[in-house]
C-alpha cells in the first residue's frame, strides 16, 4: 500500500472516531458471506458501521491521538479486526450477545472503547450491554428528582382545601 493510500485510510479512520465516540474492536474472520451479508444489514440497521481495518493503521491513529485510555486497546490489534462505530454505547454489545445467543461464533469482541473507557476482553461483553446512554442517565437523574416533587405535590392534592397547618400536619405525617 502507498503512502499517501496510507494516510487517507488514516485520516478516514480518525473522522470516523471524531463522528462517532465509541467503537468496538470485533474478530469477524471465518465469516461466510451469508453471514458477513447478515452482520452488515443488522449493523445497519443498528445504526452502526463496520469497517475492516488494518491493525498497523489503527495502532497509527491510536498513537497520533495521544490517548493513553486508547493504548490500552493497542495488544487486541492481532489478526483480523473490524470496527463498529455507532453513538449509541451498549448497542453493539447487544448485537453481538445476539449472535451468541444464535450459536454464533463470531462476531468475538476483541476491545471496546466506550464512553472514553477502554474495555478489554471477551468477558467485557455484560458490562457493556448495562451501559447506559448519555440520554438515559438524564432520564434517570430527572426521575431521581421529580420523586421528592412528587410526594409533596401528592401530600398537597391529599390535604384537599384544608388549611396551611392542615398542609403542615400531612406533611409531618409522610416525614415520619
């Protein structure tokens, strides 16, 4: 491969981490075509995009970021390595434990970088799945806060037209 073919594969891969934050490192070697066809219409699907790269290009983008969360990922780059960028953190953990699920033996997850975390090994697979999106945590955290709300508005609505010790009285009530 030439040089210059060389750092636009480069610079395609370091737009493709700049679009899309999180990614996953899979082995999808031993596909047949079937499969390979199948894996690329559900990542479609998914909102995720799988490329193939080589491994001595990605070791390149890894160093040129000066990312030390990133290098932790560098030892997986053996064999073949495809990558699945996507937004959406858990959901390429999702489809690959769907493929396990099917008595897939690929695609493997070699390494995943999520969140600005680095997940090594195979055996990271659930704690990818549990991870939650930016959006979900908010939700989460709204919930969090509206629960408080909640109570008082209901100890309010409870004590009907009643006076303000009557208020005061229910909500002694629900703090003990």
């Amino acid at each position: 491969m030439k040089k210059e073919l060389k750092q636009q594969v480069i610079e395609t891969i370091e737009a493709n981490l700049a679009k899309c934050p999180n990614f996953y490192l899979v082995d999808i070697a031993g596909l047949n075509a079937e499969d390979t066809a199948s894996l690329r219409r559900d990542c479609f699907g998914e909102g995720i995009k799988l490329t193939v790269v080589k491994n001595t290009l990605f070791h390149k983008v890894i160093e040129r970021s000066g990312n030390k969360e990133l290098e932790l990922l560098v030892p997986v780059l053996e064999g073949n390595t495809a990558v699945m960028y996507c937004e959406a953190p858990a959901v390429p953990a999702k489809l690959i434990k769907k493929y396990v699920k099917a008595g897939k033996e690929k695609p493997v997850l070699k390494a995943a970088y999520v969140q600005e975390c680095a997940f090594v090994g195979a055996d990271k697979l659930e704690e990818l799945i549990n991870i939650k999106s930016r959006e979900e945590l908010i939700g989460d955290i709204v919930a969090l806060l509206q629960s408080p709300i909640k109570s008082v508005i209901s100890a309010l609505q409870n004590a009907g037209g009643q006076t303000i010790a009557g208020v005061v009285k229910t909500l002694e009530e629900k703090k003990n």
